[in-house]
C-alpha cells in the first residue's frame, strides 16, 4: 500500500490518502493491512515492543531516524519508503547513508 503512494506530497500532519508526513504514510500503510499504529513517531515507538537490528530487517518494519522523530518503512532489498520532509514526496531511499548512519532502532508492528 505505501508504494502506491509514491509520489504523494509530504504535508506536515496528514494521513493520506492524497498527502502524508512519514508517521501518516507508515500509519496508514498499516492501517490498510489491518493494523492499527498510533499518529507519532514517539507513540509509535512506545506502542511496538518488537524491536529489530538492522541485519534482521524484514519489509514492513518500520525504520526511525533523527532520535525517533523520523520513520520510515522497510521495503526489502535494503530500501525504505517514507515521506520526508517539506517540499519532497513520498519516495524509496538506499537503507544505506541516511538511514543507516541516522538509526535509532526499528520495531515490527503487528507482533
């Protein structure tokens, strides 16, 4: 479902379906497969107690940045999908540079 997306403006505090902010995208891409995630970044990570390395990714978990005020969504082949930040759009990122040097912790809805 995030991928569908792809191309989407990022607008501070949207949810979709035509617009996201990263915790919004993730939020609703969740929300189409059935599960429900808190709004924020910081709630979300209070509320998913699975917790993931980097070497044990698997698509769907959710990857935060930038002391946990950033998310964004593991796709698989070492790429995250997010929104993110004023004047971009949702799109696909290397897990690598960012991502990588910028990791806080992830964490696996839905377990």
């Amino acid at each position: 479902m995030a991928k569908k997306q792809l191309g989407d403006p990022y607008v501070w505090g949207a949810t979709g379906p035509r617009a996201f902010d990263c915790s919004g995208l993730v939020q609703f891409a969740w929300r189409k497969a059935g599960i429900k995630l808190p709004r924020t970044t910081w709630s979300m990570l209070d509320a998913v107690k699975k917790k993931v390395s980097l070497a044990h990714l698997k698509p769907g978990d959710l990857v935060f940045t930038s002391g946990g005020g950033h998310v964004g969504m593991y796709i698989g082949h070492k790429k995250v999908i997010n929104a993110p930040h004023s004047g971009a759009v949702v799109h696909i990122d290397s897990l690598k540079g960012y991502w990588r040097s910028g990791f806080l912790t992830a964490v696996r809805p839905g377990i």
